[in-house]
C-alpha cells in the first residue's frame, strides 16, 4: 500500500508572516491525516521560519528547487540541498515545469540535481509533464518517457526509495484545466511501467506518483480514486490553508 502525498508548491507566494501565517492556519487542520504525507513548499526565505514553526508536526518542508553541487562554492545565487537540509527542508521539488520552461532546466540538470538531493539525504519529488503541443501532436508518453529516463538515469534501487515523481501536464498547471481521471491514469501507469523497466518491478510497485495539475478540493476525489495516482502537487489550491486542508483530507468515500 503506497502512502498518499499531498504536497503544497506555494511558488513565489508569500512573504514570511504570511508563510508562517497559513502554516500555522493549517497545522490543526491536517493534524489528524496521519495516513498521508503532507509537504509545503515555500519560498527559499521563509523555509528555516516554516519549518521552526511546524516542527513536531506532520507537515514537511520542501525546497522548489535546489543546486547541482553539494559543497560549498563559488555558485553565486545557488542554494545546495544539503543547506536545505540545514533551513529544515525534508523534501525537494526538482525539474518543475516552470523551472523548464523559463529557467533553462533540462533533464541533465534534473539528473544532476536529484543525486545531489539525496546524497543530502532529501526526498526528491522530480516532476515530469508534456506540453499541450506535445500532447496534441500524440507524443505525451514519449516525453514523459525521456524526461524519466534521463532524470533517474543512475538512480540505484535504495535511491529510487526516496523519490516521489509528479505527473504535472503543463497544460494543466495554473489553467483551471485538470487531465480528466483517465488521463491522468494512463500516465501514471506509463510512468510506472517506465520505472518497471529502468529500476524493476519492485521499485516501481512502491515509487508513489502524483498528479499535479489544477488540482481543487472539488477533484481530488475522483483523482484518487485511481490506481496509480498516489497523490497530488498543488499549486494554487494549496496558498490557501482551507482548501489545501480539504485536499488533504480528502475521503475516498465522500
Ligand atoms: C504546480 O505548481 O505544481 C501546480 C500543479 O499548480 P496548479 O495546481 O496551480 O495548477
């Protein structure tokens, strides 16, 4: 049985106060989904405040980014995972799309970046999507494929347990457009079928894999309800301590 994650990317969005604001405004209220990971990304600034203040709870800190060197040196503007670890941070957000798009990330970067992750011992949540074009033009699963396959290349099996992959169609991100359920499943099972082949059947059977994408308190539900979703990465819904607490306590039943 895979443990959902819910996870909150907050993005440039708030100042510290506020950061610690909606985090404090959350704890009570995910403070009994104990059978789900929840992680909050804030902004570098305000990750050693967040974390100080929600220490000793069930939420986890994530970093949205990090650089592609552990050790100290001259990387003007870069933050290493192993400072992430320092401010707190338990989790890391690799390869965004909007780090793809305007920020020059490539997969080499994500590769490089996510073994610099977890030899600072952080959980890394590498996201992996196509574009509309791409979707359009019938090549989703053949991006999504490379950008796996490129990402984790390397990656032992005891690595793979420290990665979370997120699913996040860049078309859906920040759009008010969801992939319908189907959508999404189909993805997730090429992406687990992608690991079968690279890592095993084991690996994959474990790795959990979120869907990230205009995600609401009003889809989670049904995103859940299928089997290789195990979770989601929320922008925009998750800037709000209410509604990212009704996404994480989602009920199956409901
Ligand atoms: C995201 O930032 O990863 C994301 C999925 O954003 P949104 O939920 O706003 O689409």
């Amino acid at each position: 049985m895979r443990k959902p994650v819910i996870a909150g990317n907050w993005k440039m969005f708030k100042l510290i106060a506020d950061a610690v604001e909606t985090a404090l405004e959350l704890k009570p209220k995910v403070a009994n989904a104990n059978d789900r990971e929840i992680v909050i990304a804030p902004v570098f600034t305000a990750l050693r405040t967040v974390s100080d203040r929600v220490d000793g709870s069930n939420i986890r800190i994530a970093a949205q980014d990090c650089a592609v060197q552990n050790e100290f040196g001259a990387h003007t503007g870069e933050v290493s995972p192993d400072m992430l670890r320092d401010a707190g941070c338990t989790h890391v957000i690799i390869g965004h799309s909007e780090r793809r798009q305007f920020y020059g990330e490539t997969d080499s970067s994500v590769n490089k970046k996510t073994k610099a992750a977890l030899s600072a011992g952080l959980v890394a949540i590498v996201c992996v999507g196509e574009s509309l074009a791409e979707r359009e033009a019938g090549n989703a699963e053949t991006v999504v494929k490379s950008q796996l396959e490129s990402g984790l290349s390397g990656l032992t099996v005891a690595d793979m347990e420290r990665i979370i992959i997120a699913y996040e169609p860049v078309w859906a991100i920040g759009t008010g457009k969801t992939a319908t359920p189907e959508q999404a499943q189909d993805m997730h099972a090429a992406v687990r079928k992608t690991i079968a082949e690279s890592h095993g059947s084991g690996v994959a059977d474990k790795v959990r894999i979120l869907y990230g994408g205009s995600v609401k308190p009003d889809n989670i539900v049904v995103l859940m309800s299928q089997p290789d979703v195990d979770g989601a990465l929320v922008g925009g819904a998750s800037l709000d301590a209410e509604s990212f607490s009704r996404i994480v306590n989602f009920d199956r039943t409901s």
